[in-house]
C-alpha cells in the first residue's frame, strides 16, 4: 500500500476541514429561523428609505405597516395617505399583492411613492431587536421600528369618528353609476355597519346577506357576503312554488363589488361613496 506523506496528510487534513466547514455552513442555512406572527405582530414605524432617515424624507407623517396574519391583510399609512394590501410570507420572503392607496394631496413634502415603491417589491424580511429590515437583492431598502401602539395615527383623527361617520343603516343609491331606484325596481340594496362585532348585514334586492368587515383610514375591507336565500326558504317544502329573484344578475354584481377592497369617500354627513382606480363603483346614503 502506498503510504502517504507529511505534506498529504497535511492536504488531507486541509481537504477535511474545508468540508466541515461548508457543511457547518450549509446545515446552518437550512436551519433559518423564520419569523413568526408574534415577531412581526405591532405596529411599525419606518426609520429609513435606502439608508436614508425617514426624519428628514417625511416632513409630516412617518409611514407605517401593520400585519395582520388572521386573514392575511397588511395596512399602514404611507405618509397623508393609507394603503392596504394582501400578503404572503414563505421563507421570510414578504410578497404583497392588491396594493390599494389614497391619493390625496399633500401639503407637506414627503416619499410616499419611494415608500410604496420599495414596499411592494419581494423582500425578505429580518427582525434585529427592535428592528424590522427590508432586504431586496441583497441591500437594505426599508427600516422599521417597533411602534406605540397608542401613538397609532389613521386619516381619520380617530377611528372612532369613522365609527361614527359610518354606524347605523345606508340605502344604495347607484351601482356602478346607475341609478339604483331604477337597477332595483321594487326595493334597494341596504348596507348596516356594527362596530361591535365588526359585522355587516343587508338586503341585496331579493335576499339577506352578512359578512364582516375591518374598516381603518380611508380603507374599507368587506369579506365576501353570505346570502340568505329568502325565496327558497319561504318555500323550501315546494321547490315548484320557489319563485325567482328578478334582481338576481344586479344583485350578485352588488354582491360582488361590494365584496373587496375600497376606498371610502363621504359626500357631506348623509352620502359615501366607496371608490376604486379613482370611480365610485357604490354609492349609499343615509337611512
């Protein structure tokens, strides 16, 4: 057998600690620890765009985030306005999808669009302390900072005036720009808010519906509705009594645009609109 000498055993020994090494390595990189919904849960407040100091790039309001992992919902305000989005996070890789935003005018100078910009990109997320970082192709994009929850700003001074604004019954008085006396002959669709438990209830031109909803800022979030089958239950012992629903085809696109995520805009005390790419798709007024 051939023997192997000094400087072999040495190249050996070399050989054997590279693959430890790179072993030690490639364990440690499929042992990642990934964030939980306890380490991200709170309200975030951004500390800097690109390594540049949120202080000095927003005059008013620093922008937020808050995530909301029960129905995988994030929100914030971007600076005036707010914004609300769905996400998904595999791998500590945060991919925001449906990303809706005021656009109001602001008075003060401000980087909402860099803000938005940098937030709907594929970033993997990291928590350091009471840091939240943004990563995107290997550089620093977004710093967060663990929020006070009881310093938590809206568009609105507080969410109870919006609860105020939007409780009690609401009648629908155009669909998609329709006039909806005249799309829903015999009764129009009704909308009622409670807060309490953050249920909506209503008619939709022939039958019930209920949902629930999550409303904050200018943002309003409305799952999809559930109907109650009036027609059907009146004479569910004799399907051939069932009678039809006229309104059903106006009905389901009600239904349907009522089920989403929009904008809410008030028309003076007794009229809001909710808006979507800037058009009203609903208009209510006051019972």
């Amino acid at each position: 057998m051939e023997k192997i000498g000094v400087k072999g055993r040495k190249k050996l020994s070399v050989s054997f600690m590279l693959l430890c090494f790179v072993g030690l390595f490639l364990n440690s990189c499929s042992n990642k620890v990934h964030l939980t919904p306890e380490e991200l849960n709170g309200y975030w407040v951004l500390k800097s765009i690109n390594e540049k100091d949120a202080n000095e790039l927003f005059q008013g309001a620093i922008p937020t985030i808050e995530f909301d992992f029960s129905d995988g919902n994030v929100f914030g305000s971007c600076s005036c306005n707010s914004y609300h989005g769905r996400f998904k996070l595999e791998n500590n890789t945060l991919s925001i999808s449906n990303m809706v935003n005021t656009e109001k005018m602001c008075l003060e100078p401000n980087a909402e669009k860099d803000f938005l910009q940098n937030l709907i990109n594929e970033n993997t997320l990291s928590v350091e302390g009471e840091e939240l970082i943004f990563t995107c192709k290997d550089k620093v994009v977004l710093v967060f900072t663990k929020g006070d929850q009881s310093m938590r700003k809206t568009s609105f001074s507080r969410d109870n005036e919006l609860q105020a604004l939007l409780s009690g019954g609401w009648t629908l008085e155009k669909l998609n720009g329709a006039d909806a006396s005249i799309v829903f002959v015999e009764e129009t669709p009704t909308l009622n808010f409670d807060f309490k438990t953050n249920r909506v209830t209503g008619f939709a031109g022939c039958n019930h519906y209920h949902s629930q909803f999550r409303a904050f800022g200018d943002t309003l979030i409305i799952l999809s509705p559930e109907l109650s089958f009036v027609h059907e239950q009146k004479d569910i012992a004799n399907p051939s009594l069932i009678e039809e629903c006229p309104y059903m085809e106006n009905e389901q696109a009600y239904i349907n645009v009522l089920a989403d995520t929009t904008l809410i805009n008030f028309v003076g005390d007794n009229t809001f609109q909710l808006m979507k790419d800037g058009s009203a798709i609903l208009e209510f007024g006051r019972i």
